[in-house]
C-alpha cells in the first residue's frame, strides 16, 4: 500500500500513516487494552477469528511514528470475492468499530487516506461502522446505513437493574422459568458448543436464512480467551443459549438462538438476567446487546424492555452504494430455497456463503 497520506481538500500531509499487521504487531493489542474506545472486535483475537474462518486479511492504520507505541489506530479487513466484490470493511460481521483516534480531524485524514488508496486498489467500496461519526462535509465517505445501538449499564444494583426489566415480559418470564426448574450453565467446552450450534441451526432455519460456519464459533472461543456460551437446560434439553465476548470491563451480547416449542419456558430472559447479574458481579460496567435494524420494531422493544438505552449509528461508505432493492430481492429468493432446502445442507450453504458476506 501507498503510505502517503491526503488532507480532505487533496493536498499532501508530511506525516504519512504506517500500515502493520495486527495479528503479528504486539503494539496493536497493547493499543487495544489501554484506549478507551476499544472492545472485543477490536482484539486479536477476533481479528484471529475473521482470518481463520473467512481467509479475511486485516489490517491497521496509523499516525503513530515507526517503532513507537500506537496512540491511534484503524483496523480493517480487505474482504476478496468473486461473488460480492473486493472491499474493504471495518470490520466484517463486527456491529461496531469505532476508529481509535485521539479526534476528528485524525479520523478524517485517515478516512480520506483510505479513500484515495482505495481509488488505487480499485476496491468496490470501503466501509466503516464508527459507533459515533458526523463525517466532515468534504469527506468522501457518504452515510449508508443506520442502526440503534443498545447498552445497558451496569452501575445500579442487582435489585434496581432486576426492578428496571419489564415486569410483565421479563420479570414474569425469568420467575416462570425459575420456577419450571430450568438450568443454566455458562463455559467454553465443546459439548456447549454443541448445543448451541444446534439450537443456532435450528433458529435460522426458522428465520429461512442459513447458520454461520460452525468453525467460526468454534474459532471465536479458541482465539479470545472471554468468549463465553451460556445454555439453558429444561430436563437436560437445551432449549435457549447465547454467546458472549468479553472485553476489560464490556460484555458484547452477540448471538443467542432458542428452541421455539420451549419459549413459554422463559430460558432467554434467565439467560439474560443471569448474564446481567453474574457480569457486573464479575466487574462488567455495561453489557453491549448490539445493534437493531431501524425497522425491527419487536427487536427493539425487547431490547428496551431489558432496560438498555439506545442510541443511532450509522455506517459510512467510499463510495457510497446503494444495493437495498437488489439485496432485498436476493435475500427474499434466498429465503424461498432456504425453506425447501434439507437441514443437513444448511450448514454446507453457510460455510459456502458466509466469507463472501463480510
């Protein structure tokens, strides 16, 4: 890659960013452990993770002098397909990823880097998912989509954040499930794995989309030691699991799936609670229950009826695209096979699919 570097209006900077490779350079996992901004997709280990499973090849920017520890940073993934196109994404299948700069105006200049290098890469597009960014009106990133981004805070007490979730659709559920004698355990052991992958498989059946690669989750808890599933049992049957990563003093909410003939049951909401109640037992100060689609209306609502607070995010492109009607249509036609398609085959069609989706 070019190290020169560009100013919004084009004009050449002296100081130009150093590209590394944050799967070798120990400064990018010390950068991610000290800057306030940084959570698990910032760490190596998902980053080990993308690259495992996908073939993804990440890397970071910086304005940080050669040799020297980082004081910001930018980690990407150059994503190669032949079925959705070369681009750039920071980071795939991440619901965030916040740039570690000091202020706006480094953040701009390392965007309007990035701009012109992908001018010269030819890359479809570059995209980047800041939690928080008002791209400068000379930027060349454009907004593309926007989410809410819900939080809970972990600083009330147990008995103020148990009194916070709704009473009817939360506390109800977790007294229901607490009294059918339904069990949770939480660790990082293969028969876990086993369980949730099973009940994953089965929810987006349900959902007529395919499931993620078994060996991305299998990737994500050898390579980020705070990755955590938590399996809740009616009679020893699995019936709901979620999986967690954890980062300093932040607990990522980031898959859950369920066997719908139990929801009466209340397992996700004791899920939850047990996740809420043992993270900031642990030190946790917030759970990140990710993002929504604007129109996921009962997505939401749940959300907000957990007590997190939301707040709008919005991802940017270089340049901008507009794929809605044409991705809406795929997806819809993808639906329909997926409907007629064997279980067994689901998971075949989603180690094909998925790396091109990044």
């Amino acid at each position: 890659m070019s190290r020169e570097r560009y100013g919004n209006a084009g004009s050449s900077i002296t100081v130009e960013p150093e590209i590394i490779d944050p799967l070798v350079d120990l400064r990018w996992a010390d950068l991610t452990v000290r800057h306030p901004k940084a959570s698990a997709f910032h760490s190596r280990g998902w980053l080990e993770a993308l690259s495992r499973t996908y073939g993804y090849r990440p890397f970071a920017i910086t304005n940080s002098r050669a040799g020297m520890p980082l004081q910001e940073g930018m980690v990407l993934c150059e994503v190669s397909s032949w079925l959705t196109g070369n681009r750039v994404v920071s980071l795939p299948f991440s619901d965030h990823c916040t740039p570690l700069v000091e202020n706006q105006e480094a953040l701009e200049n390392l965007a309007e880097w990035l701009a012109s290098e992908g001018e010269r890469r030819h890359w479809k597009y570059i995209e980047l998912r800041p939690q928080s960014w008002h791209a400068d009106s000379a930027s060349r990133f454009r907004p593309r989509d926007t989410y809410f981004l819900h939080k809970l805070d972990l600083a009330p007490s147990p008995q103020q954040l148990f009194h916070n979730l709704h009473k009817d659709s939360i506390q109800r559920k977790i007294r229901r499930a607490e009294r059918e004698g339904v069990q949770c355990e939480n660790g990082r052991s293969q028969a876990l794995l086993d369980e949730f992958y099973g009940l994953l498989c089965r929810t987006r059946r349900r959902h007529r989309l395919v499931p993620q690669p078994r060996s991305w989750f299998r990737n994500l808890i050898d390579c980020i030691p705070e990755a955590v599933i938590r399996v809740a049992r009616k009679n020893k049957i699995p019936v709901a699991a979620i999986l967690c990563l954890g980062h300093w003093r932040s607990v990522i909410y980031k898959y859950g799936c369920s066997n719908e003939q139990f929801h009466p049951l209340g397992a996700m909401p004791l899920l939850f609670w047990k996740l809420i109640e043992e993270s900031r037992e642990a030190g946790a100060q917030e759970i990140d229950f990710g993002r929504s689609d604007a129109d996921q209306h009962g997505l939401i609502t749940f959300k907000d009826r957990l007590g997190c607070s939301k707040s709008k995010m919005t991802y940017y492109r270089c340049p901008k695209t507009d794929q809605t009607k044409v991705l809406g249509g795929k997806l819809q036609s993808m639906r329909r096979v997926i409907a007629i398609t064997p279980d067994a085959l689901l998971p075949i069609a989603g180690r094909l699919l998925y790396k091109h989706m990044g």
